[in-house]
C-alpha cells in the first residue's frame, strides 16, 4: 500500500535485508533519491508509515507549495526578450509583420 504511494511521487523505496536481533525482526529501508530519509522498524508496514510520515515532513519544509510552482504565462513583453529569431509554436503570424 505505502510502497504504491511513493511510486506515485517517482520515488523509489530501497528496503535492506532484514536483521535479527534479540530474536526480533528488524526492518530497515531508506529513499533512494533522497538517503537521509529512513526509517526501522519491527514490519514492513512500520518502515513505510515512517517513511510516508518523514517524506511528509520534508515535504512541507523544502519544497515548494502548489500555488507557487503555478506556470506564469509571459506578456508579450517578456516574451519579446526572450524572443531570438525562432519562429515560436502558435506565434508565427504574431512576428511577422
């Protein structure tokens, strides 16, 4: 279910061989594009709600919010200087005059 998630987002979950200690089982995994995220935990559930939990984290504290990725549409002023000599898709009449 967890790992469907980060599928989702284009990240990949890297789970380590689970261990043995004191007769307990002991599961490790991390994100493989971003490998300070990780977590342990005692199932593999566990592992991947803390995993959901930190990326959520992270998430909200170094990525941008929606609203301030929205594309901006240039004015034609601000497409002029960036304008080189190529004919742009859907402009072509617009140049030529």
């Amino acid at each position: 279910m967890y790992d469907e998630l980060f599928k989702e987002v284009d990240l990949e979950v890297i789970e380590l061989p689970i261990e043995m200690i004191d007769g307990k089982t002991k599961f490790s995994a991390y994100i493989r594009q971003l490998p300070f995220i990780a977590a342990e935990g005692e199932s593999r559930q566990a592992v991947f709600r803390k995993l959901a939990e930190a990326y959520a984290i992270y998430r909200q504290e170094h990525l941008p919010k929606e609203e301030e990725t929205e594309e901006k549409q240039l004015t034609i002023d601000e497409l002029l200087r960036y304008y080189d000599g190529e004919t742009i898709d859907g402009y072509g009449d617009f140049f030529k005059e």
